[in-house]
C-alpha cells in the first residue's frame, strides 16, 4: 500500500508539484485503488438509461472504460433486467473516477475515498430507488 501511495505521488509531482503535497502523511488514505466490479440495480418500477465513464486523472486522464446501457425495471426474477453487474477490468491500480447517470441522477466517485487503508480494490454498487434517487453503496477488499 505504501509503495503505491509514493509511486502515486511521484507520478503526481512529475507535472503538478504542489498536488503531492502532504501525499506521504499516515492520515490519508489510499492514493490508488482498483475497481473490481460496478452493479446498477434498480428498486423503480420503469426502466432507465445508464452511461458509466471511468477515468484515471493519474498522468494523462484517460478514459479506462466507458459504457451505455438500459436498466430494466425491478423485477423480482432470478437474472432481473433491473440488475446490471459490469466488470470493467481495471485491476491495475489508479485514482479512478467513475462518473455515472442513471436515469437523471448523476454521480461522480472518486474511487480512493471508498477504500479502507488496508485494501487494495472497491466494488461500487449504485441503487436506485423506487422515486429515483441513486444511492451509492461501496465495498472494499484486499486482493482483487
């Protein structure tokens, strides 16, 4: 965890001095994580529309994944259409933003804020509720 946290400084103070200040300080959390998985399920009785981009602000700020998809409505079957589980694959470590609209909700999640300080990866579950507010539910674990 440490070696990231300076190998994330370093990448950071390379073109922006003043943004790793304080980045070794034992009170701050993780400076990268992985995402192991994003889940969208819907408690709404009518379907929606879902775009997810996920970028890493470390060095250029690319996009690392990106998608569009409908959401079903809640649905009490087995593989519900409500229920969409993505795994966008960035099981290398970065200071992932995920930017998502479901319905007309939006949220940004900066990644490194939903990580315990001894974990390595976090899986991002967005709910939404029967009136359409999205709630964020976020888990995080060492060892993706």
């Amino acid at each position: 965890m440490r070696r990231r946290r300076f190998l994330a400084c370093a990448a950071l103070s390379t073109g922006v001095p003043a943004a790793s200040a304080g980045c070794l300080g034992d009170d701050l959390g993780p400076t990268t994580t992985a995402v192991d998985r994003l889940r969208f399920v819907n408690h709404a009785d009518d379907g929606c529309d879902v775009s997810v981009t996920v970028t890493n602000p470390i060095g250029e700020g690319f996009v690392a994944y990106e998608s569009s998809f409908r959401l079903g409505p809640a649905s009490s079957d087995e593989d519900p259409a409500g229920n969409v589980t993505r795994d966008p694959d960035l099981k290398d470590f970065g200071a992932y933003v995920v930017e998502t609209t479901v319905g007309s909700e939006s949220l940004t999640v900066d990644t490194t804020e939903h990580v315990d300080e001894s974990a390595d990866c976090v899986r991002l579950k967005f709910e939404r509720s029967p009136d359409g507010r999205v709630e964020l539910v976020s888990t995080s674990y060492d060892i993706c």
